[in-house]
C-alpha cells in the first residue's frame, strides 16, 4: 500500500530542485515576460481594494521609504549569486534574482535571524520591534514553512484536548513541557530521542494525527513556528502567545481572539482558555473561518511571487545607484509602477 503522506512529502522535498534547474535554464527575458503577465494578471486588471492589498504588503515587508545615500557596498551580485546556505533558501533567492539585472547590488541574510541588520538586507524573519526597517521580508525557505493542507475533519469531531509535538532545544520549549506534560486537557510532549524514558516525552505525531485534536499549541522555535500556517489552513483553533518574530505570514498582523488564542507568556491561562472555548464553540470556529480566511491570500502562487518581485524591486530602486530603468529593464519596460 502507498503511503500518500510520505510521497506527498517527498514530492515536496523534491520541488525546489526542479525550480532551480528551471531557472538556470530560462534565459532572463523568459523570466521577466513571465513576471510581465503576472503583473498584468494580478495588478493592472485587479480591483482597486486588490491593488491595495497588494500594495499595503508590499509596504509591510519593505518598510524602505528614502534613497540610500551611504557609501556601504553590499555583499551580494545579481549575476554572481552562489549558494551559502540551505538549498531552499538558495533555489527561493535565486529564482526571484532571476528576473534583475546581473550588476546589482544587495544583502541577505539566510537562516533563522534574530535581530534586525545594521544595513537593509533580505531576511527570511525578522523581530516584531518597532525599528526594523532593515530586515525587508521575503518568501524564503517555502519548503519548509508554507505547508498549507486540507483538513477534511470537522471541528466538532475533533478529540476535547490541545495536542503539540517537537523537539525541546529552547527554555521556553522546555518550560511549557515541565509544565503541562502530564495535564488532563493537553497530549504533549518532547519528541526528542534523548529525551526517551523521560515522563517528558511523547513519541512523533504527524499532522494528519494532530489534526484530531481540537486545540494545537504553536510554540516559536529559534524564530517563527513552523506549524502556525498550517494550523491556521485547518479546522483547528491555534493557541499560541503573542508572537516575537514574523515572516512573509505577517505574523505581526494576526489579532488575537480573531486569528488564535492568545496565551499568557507564562502559559498560566492555558487550562482557563481551552475550558472557555470548550464551552464556546460558535466562538472557536468564529476563529478558525477568520484564520482560514487569512491564509487563503497566501495559496495564490502567482500573485506572491508578483509580490514578491514588488518587494525586490522596491530594495533596488531605494539602495541601488543604477536608474531605476536599468533595474527594471524588459520586465516592465519603462513603467515605474
């Protein structure tokens, strides 16, 4: 008997090698008549509140406003990009590279970023502070962290229990486990296999498992959680605290009580939440059709990389000294957008 889980996993492991031989492949012209029709598809012809989303998330992740007027040289070329890090994140930059001029300049920083850069890079996270104009968001490693899926389970069906599963590196990883690991209303655990034989652990569960569970805990990592979007894609309700780290998923947008369960930082509200929602499940599903609703303008894949292009350019024309027509040329032709 096939197992559909696993193939599906591995055709997604396979995915961005398939882009990356398509993008060394595709001459440039190719590329930026393929960004031509996208813009005309989602932008020129789009509704004028349309316009506006886009417009409004591009502002969001590039917050750049001025022209760069200081003499620091960036550590990246275009035409020169090689591979420093994770596949992913080199196949997602790469094939967004693809559609500007060899000779410009930029920075990146690929991994899990902490802290915003002392000058305007590409980051896959940023912290959610109020100066962190540098860190200029793009859809990077998307293997990894845009894995949206169909949840065919209905919310009433669904076990009376909050459930999390992964691995404890982190304090605050740990903290919530010592603290919750054997309560009657939660199934978690650390899946850890050094951490076997502790009452601390619980072995792996896929998502397929976790989605029998009405509340599923989202806890950040080094940055973001790599759960949130597909929690918010099912029928169940994410708990989680107020997050300290976003991506290109706006985590700094989501509004508690409309998108999730906000917890307190200490998780002391845990048992008091989940009883509430227990006993309110008009409310519960209120949340969960809102979080649907949010992660549906994420699965559109040729308005994000029109996004995404919007993003880039934006750092060009603002930290580029090349005319803005010399970074746009045969994408747009001259039409500044």
């Amino acid at each position: 008997m096939i197992d559909t889980q696993r193939l599906q996993k591995n055709m997604r492991k396979a995915k961005p090698y398939f882009t990356l031989i398509n993008v060394l492949l595709k001459p440039k012209k190719f590329s930026r008549f393929e960004m031509r029709k996208l813009y005309t598809k989602h932008y020129l012809t789009a509704t004028t509140s349309q316009k506006e989303d886009i417009d409004k998330r591009v502002a969001y992740y590039n917050k750049s406003s001025i022209k760069n007027d200081s003499n620091y040289i960036p550590q990246y070329k275009v035409g020169s990009f090689k591979k420093d890090h994770a596949w992913s994140y080199y196949v997602d930059m790469k094939e967004l590279l693809s559609y500007f001029d060899d000779n410009l300049l930029f920075d990146y920083l690929p991994g899990d970023i902490q802290i915003v850069p002392k000058n305007p890079a590409f980051v896959k996270s940023r912290p959610i502070v109020e100066n962190n104009d540098n860190s200029i968001l793009l859809k990077l490693n998307k293997i990894r962290h845009y894995n949206f899926i169909q949840d065919n389970k209905n919310y009433d069906a669904k076990k009376d229990l909050l459930v999390w599963r992964g691995a404890c590196h982190q304090p605050h990883r740990q903290y919530f486990i010592e603290l919750y690991h054997g309560h009657q209303l939660c199934d978690v655990g650390d899946v850890r296999d050094n951490m076997i034989g502790s009452p601390l652990h619980k072995p792996f569960m896929n998502i397929k498992e976790q989605l029998d569970y009405k509340f599923i805990l989202s806890i950040e990592g080094n940055d973001v959680a790599t759960n949130l979007k597909w929690i918010m894609s099912s029928n169940s309700i994410c708990f989680m605290t107020k997050p300290k780290f976003e991506t290109w998923f706006m985590e700094g947008a989501l509004v508690p009580g409309k998108h999730y369960v906000e917890l307190n930082e200490d998780y002391s509200d845990l048992q008091e939440k989940i009883i509430y929602y227990l006993a309110n499940p008009d409310e519960a599903k209120r949340i969960i059709k809102n979080a649907n609703k949010y992660v549906k303008k994420f699965k559109d894949s040729g308005r994000e990389k029109l996004i995404s292009f919007l993003v880039m350019q934006k750092y060009f024309i603002s930290f580029s000294d090349l005319d803005f027509k010399l970074i746009t040329k045969s994408a747009f032709s001259s039409e500044k957008l």
